[in-house]
C-alpha cells in the first residue's frame, strides 16, 4: 500500500487548515448563484468541488451558491475552458491533458514520474505553479484563474499474466497507458496504446494489452479492472493528469471581496475532502483485492531510479526542449515543481 494514502495522518495539515479557515459566524453579502461545469458523476474526483460548494453556501448563509452540474450538462469536458472564456458558466473542472495545445506551460504537471505521490505535496506543490506568473498569465488569456486541483492520484498499473518485478520486465509489454506515462514506458521498452477508459475491461479481457495504467486506486475499481486482474503496482507512480478547477476571472472579479476571500479560503477545505475521499477508496480497493488475490508489487529504489533515469528523465528532457524553443519558461518551470517537492516535503516532515 502506499504509504502518503495510510491512514488519517494524511488528512492532519488540511483538516486543520479547513477549520482555521471556516470563520465562526455567517459571510454576509448579496445574493450569488453561480455554476460549475464538469464530466461525469460525483465521486472522489469531485469531492473538493462537491466540499468547497456546501462551505460557501454554509458560510452566507444560502446567499452565495456554486451549483455543480455533473455529466456534461453545461458542456462537454474538452470544452469546458472554451466555455469559461465565453462566460457560459462561472467555474468548471478541466484536465489539461484534453488541450494541451491552449497552455503549453502547465503541462509541465502532466510529465511523468513526478515526485507528486503524496497528496499533501500534492496539493502544496500544484498551489504554487498555479500562482506562477508564467502560467496566471496563461490562463488569463482564457479568462480563466486556477483555483485548486483535484489531485489527481499519481497511476499505477494492473494485468495479468507473469507480474512485472523488474523495469526490464515491460520490454515487449502491451499496456494501456496515455500521454507522458506512455512516453516513459516506451523508453523502458513497453508498447503503450491509447483505448478510451470504458473499453479498457474488454480489451484487456481480449488481450489487446496486457497492463493497464489508471489513477490508483479508485479508477481500477470503477472500471471493475481487478476483476480479471493478476497483479498491480503499488509504488511506480508513472505519472497523473493534471486536472484544476478553474473559476471565470470576470466573474471572480464581480464578487464582493468577503465573497473572493471565502473562495480562496474554501481551497483548506475541498482539499481535505479529497484527501478524505481517497484515503477511505484505497482501503476499500486494496482490502478487496487483497480478498482477490492480487499480487501486489512493491519495487525496490533501484528499480525505481531505473524508471527515473531510463523512462521519464527523456520525457523531461525532449518537454523542456521543445517548449523552450517556443518561448515557455520550460527549465523555470519544470525546476518550481522539484524545488517546491522538497520545501513541502520538509515542511510536512516526510521523506
């Protein structure tokens, strides 16, 4: 199991932090309803939104609404910034995996193999690129500002046939894996392919591929993966989407500042939700795979320097070259997230 998600020490910084941030009497100001657009249905991935719009509501006493519209009902997910520029809605829940072409900088959160495995750190690193000049600027070409992520669990894989011990065991492999995590398995001589989520079952099933990478360990299990799974990882940590929501700067703007401040403040709290949200699915899955049978796989340092060295240190390396030559503070960028790792690492008292 992975250690950053034992536990309710995970939740220790940012349960205190929401009740600091929770004042004792009502936000007063005039009435505000707004909407918030995204893709599918609630579940652990929209915990924060879900927690940050009952605190608000909470605190003005019913006068400052955030209703969230799930299933694509305001817009397809894809389209969502789209829809936050033309002011069709307030706030929204992006990936930027879906258009990296529109803000090259921040897909720097989306190479794989980064050091973003515990979600505290998760959350303390991804608040500081969001407030990276580079990338305020970015997004504010899209009227929209980024307010939190979703902390998207880092992925890990699950298969079956013989279990993969070693970084020299993928050589040949099969696997589902997208983006930057395609990327680096590559390098270790894997054969990633692209198959959208729900027809992953089948496929895997068929035996199109035989591994499969997904957020650990929520999206295994809604996808129903350890049915006819043999194995997983469990500290391989490839890669994770990068997925903020993002609130409509004129109409951040137009919000009386009690109102801005509680946003901002609401942050403690939908991050604790989600960290909450989370820890409680990992220890149903890993309990009910474990009753499976699964093999879990544990590697070892040297094995995951190997996937550092070998499968996304060149992923690094060709993102910052080619984003460089178009301007983007690429090495800037991509040194924040290594710097920021350590700094909250040490704040936070772990390894």
């Amino acid at each position: 199991m992975r250690k950053s998600l034992v536990g309710v020490f995970a939740l220790a910084s940012f349960g205190a932090a929401a009740l600091a941030a929770s004042p004792s009497f009502a936000v007063d100001g005039p009435k505000v309803a707004w909407n918030l657009s995204v893709w599918g249905p609630p579940r652990a991935f929209t915990a924060g939104i879900a927690a940050l719009s009952e605190y608000v509501s909470k605190e003005t006493e019913g006068k400052f609404t955030i209703k969230i519209h799930y299933g694509d009902a305001l817009s397809k997910g894809p389209d969502n910034l789209d829809n936050i520029k033309l002011g069709s809605f307030e706030m929204a829940q992006i990936c930027t995996g879906y258009h990296p072409g529109k803000h090259l900088g921040i897909n720097v959160l989306d190479l794989p193999g980064l050091p973003l495995a515990d979600p505290e750190v998760h959350a303390m690193v991804h608040d500081v690129v969001y407030k990276d000049p580079y990338i305020v600027a970015e997004f504010k070409r899209w009227n929209a500002m980024l307010l939190m992520s979703v902390l998207q669990p880092q992925s890990e894989f699950m298969g079956v046939g013989d279990a993969p011990e070693k970084m020299s065991d993928y050589k040949g492999m099969r696997v589902r894996a997208l983006g930057g995590t395609g990327a680096a398995m590559k390098n270790l001589g894997a054969v990633p392919t692209s198959v959208p989520a729900p027809e992953v079952y089948n496929s895997l099933e068929r035996g199109v591929f035989r591994a499969v990478a997904f957020p650990y360990t929520y999206a295994f299990a809604s996808y129903k993966i350890p049915e006819i799974s043999k194995w997983y990882t469990t500290n391989l940590s490839p890669g994770a989407n990068n997925c903020p929501t993002v609130v409509a700067l004129d109409a951040f703007g137009k919000l009386p500042p009690q109102y801005q401040e509680l946003l901002i403040k609401g942050r403690s709290v939908g991050y604790a939700a989600l960290i909450k949200a989370h820890t409680e699915s990992d220890k149903k899955n890993l309990a009910d795979w474990e009753k499976k049978g699964l093999k879990a796989i544990v590697y070892s340092p040297a094995e995951l320097k190997i996937f550092e060295e070998v499968g996304a240190a060149p992923v690094w390396k060709a993102w910052v070259a080619d984003n460089a030559a178009k301007g983007v503070p690429a090495q800037q960028l991509l040194d924040l997230i290594l710097s920021e790792t350590k700094k909250a690492k040490a704040k936070l008292g772990k390894n």
